[in-house]
C-alpha cells in the first residue's frame, strides 16, 4: 500500500510539474507566478498540500512558499524527498525551464499514511485468524471451503469473466458468500470507474483539441494572405507548436489508457507480429535513406502472440523514430524478431549511458545528444508510451548494455 501512495504522489507531482511547464512554455513567467499563488490558495481535501518555488539561477525567488531551493538538481529534473517544516516531507521534482530559471513542485506526504497501514494491519490480522478458524473446522468443511475459495480466486483473476460467475443467493449464506458478492461488487465499480475515467479523458482531449483545431485554421487563413516573410515563419512555427501540443496530449492519454488496462486482455486478439514488423520496416526504410542511414531487419516467419495490433504497431513506430532522431548520419539501425516473441531494435549511434537506461523510460525524459552535449527537441513521451504498451501487453522493454549505440529488446515477461 505504501508502494502505492508514494507512486500515486510522484504521478501527481509529475502532472502538476508538466502543467506549469506547459504554463510557462505557452503564457510565460508572469502568468506562471499567478497560477503558482493561485494553487497556494487551494488547500486539497485530501491533505496532500503542494508547495512551489519559483526561482532564478542567482537565488533570487520569482514565487512559492518555499524558502530554500533544496538538494535536487533541476538540469535533469531530478525528483526525491524533502523535508517541508520539521515535521512533514514531500515528494519534489525540479525542472529547468529556462537557462536561467528553475521551477520545483512538492506534494506533501499523506497524513493519513499511518492510518491507513493501521487498517491494513487490522485486515492481515483478521484474514490469519478466519484461516485459523477455518482450519479447525475440519478436513470436510476445510476441502468445502477450499472449492468455494478457488473458484471465487478464478473469477478474479479473470474480471472480463464476470458474468460467467454462478448467480449468488439473494441472501448470504456465510462469509464466503458475503466475499464473492462484495468482490463482484468491486470488480464491476472498478470497470465502472474505468469506463468514466476514460470518458471524462476523451472529453477532455476533445475540449483541447477542438480549439487548438480552430486556431490552426486560422492561422492556415493568415497565411493564404502571404503575409511578409517574417510573419510567415513565425505563424509556421506556430502551428508547429500547436501540432505538438496536441501529439503530446494523444500521447499522455495513450500512456493512462495503457496503464489503466494492465489487466485486461478482453480485447487481446492474435497479432501475426512477423507480418507487422516487416511492414513497419519497409515503410521506415525510404525515411532511413533519406536521413542517411541504413535500415535492416530479420524477421522470424511465423510470430503470433495475443495483442492489440495497432498498440503493438506503434511501440515499433516510437522506438524507430527514437533511432532515426538520435542515429548520426551513415549509421545502421538493425531490427531483429524471434520467437517469444523477442523483438530486438539496435544500432550504432551515440548510445545511451548506463545511468539513463531506466530514466529514458520515464514521462517527459529525453536523451541528450552525447556528441553534440545538446538536447533533442521532443515532449520525452515516446519510449514512456512504449514501455506503458507493453507492461499492457505482459511484456518488458529494456535498454541493454551494447557495444556500439543503443540496444532495445521487448520481451515477454517471465512468470
């Protein structure tokens, strides 16, 4: 539970952060101090207060409550604990925003942690006792409770199966039976709680495209009026901006659908994953040549492993983009298939340092160049997406240590 309440406070840390970048980014620092006072004034029902610091490069604060600029280094958005006061800590992240500029957002432990494992020690002692209970029932009604128990586990371990459960009495019989009612229960809120999470998510990103559309347009109008050419590259580099916006958001809400659907393989259906790489492939080898680089693969005949095809498709599609932006010109990206299935993207370019090959995989992580000393543009999104499609899929997606350049390997997990 712990595990959960600290990820479940660095997700929010991390969307707070992103918000106020996107602030930054798209209003400037002016309105970025209003919206930080403004986030001061709420105080969150659930206790989990934020604090912010807004400050230059010299020390000098611009917004926030907090004092001191801790020890977390905002040139690589480093995240970890501070100390809020002498009694309370929080989950930080610092990001620099500009080279002069370093924005850190804070979301305070939850008070109620200490309750809640409380609670859950009262659960663990209460489940040893009913088992000891059981036990002394008996061998008869130990084997009776048995039957009932793994057919209720079976049920829940397969939640798209609900409706093939035995319809229960209208009236518990015992405890098993309140169980298995109060589980169904929970299974279908949880499917409803996810059917209202992702309508709320898609109205939400028809709400942001839908102006961001009609902005674009108008900016499509402003320059059929050939404007001068001063004007021109700016309203270009405008809807530049807009298209990026809204790639990121389709890739955030990807990344929460991925996530919210780690269990269910209700609409899993067999992928011929040999026919999908070659594909893929073939229509990335004319963007390889024009970028000077050399596309070559070796696909296994035959792969087939239960997934959603376009998902899959996609995971491929991101770590191909990731080669051809990061692969120096006259590099070779190779791309192996077996069966597993095990799909292996490699190459010979700068590569990836050995403590970055799991922050890579982290939202709004991008790699520097390692000749260059510069940072790639890009919102960070893509390999957080692909390693979200395939944790979906029952797969694991690791940077490996290479030789030369950078080595992806996807694989099924382990049992």
């Amino acid at each position: 539970m712990d595990a959960a309440l600290d990820e479940s406070a660095r997700e929010a840390v991390d969307v707070d952060l992103a918000g106020l970048a996107d602030i930054y980014a798209s209003s400037g620092e002016a309105d970025l101090v209003r919206r930080i006072e403004d986030r001061l004034a709420v105080r969150p029902a659930d206790g989990g207060a934020p604090h912010y610091l807004l400050m230059r490069t010299d020390g000098v604060r611009l917004a926030g409550d907090l004092e001191a600029w801790p020890d977390l280094d905002a040139a690589i958005s480093e995240r970890g604990m501070i100390a809020i006061g002498h009694r309370s800590s929080a989950h930080a992240r610092s990001t620099r925003l500009a080279p002069d500029t370093w924005l850190l957002v804070a979301h305070e432990v939850d008070p109620a942690r200490a309750l809640k494992a409380g609670v859950r020690t009262v659960f663990l002692v209460g489940g040893a006792i009913l088992v000891l209970v059981v036990a002394m029932l008996g061998k008869l009604s130990a084997d009776r409770l048995k039957r009932r128990i793994a057919r209720i586990n079976r049920t829940l371990s397969h939640p798209d199966e609900l409706a093939s459960m035995p319809e229960l009495p209208r009236q518990a019989r015992d405890e098993i039976d309140e169980l298995a009612a109060n589980s169904a229960q929970v299974i279908l809120r949880v499917r409803n709680l996810l059917e209202a999470h992702s309508d709320t998510t898609d109205r939400l990103a028809h709400e942001i495209r839908t102006p961001l559309t009609h902005l674009d347009a108008r900016l499509v109008k402003a320059l059929e009026t050939q404007p001068d050419e001063q004007v021109a590259k700016r309203l270009t580099e405008a809807r530049s901006e807009i298209r990026r916006l809204v790639s990121m958001l389709e890739s955030l809400l990807d990344i929460a659908w991925s996530k919210a659907r780690l269990s269910d393989r209700s609409a899993l259906t067999p992928v011929d994953m040999s026919a999908l790489v070659t594909n893929l492939c073939e229509l990335y080898a004319d963007s390889a040549e024009d970028a000077g680089l050399a596309l070559q693969w070796e696909v296994q005949p035959g792969v087939v492993f239960d997934g959603d095809e376009a998902q899959l498709g996609r995971l491929l599609a991101n770590l191909l983009d990731n080669a051809l932006k990061y692969v120096p010109a006259g590099g070779t990206i190779r791309v192996a298939l077996s069966d597993g299935p095990v799909l292996v993207v490699a190459d010979d370019g700068p590569g990836i340092a050995e403590a970055d090959r799991t922050r890579i995989f982290e939202r709004f992580q991008r790699g520097p160049d390692v000749k260059a000393g510069e940072e790639r543009p890009g919102a960070g999104l893509g390999l957080a997406l692909a390693s979200a499609i395939a944790q979906r899929h029952s797969m694991s997606l690791e940077c490996l240590p290479s030789a030369t350049g950078a080595l992806f390997q996807l694989r099924r997990e382990r049992p």
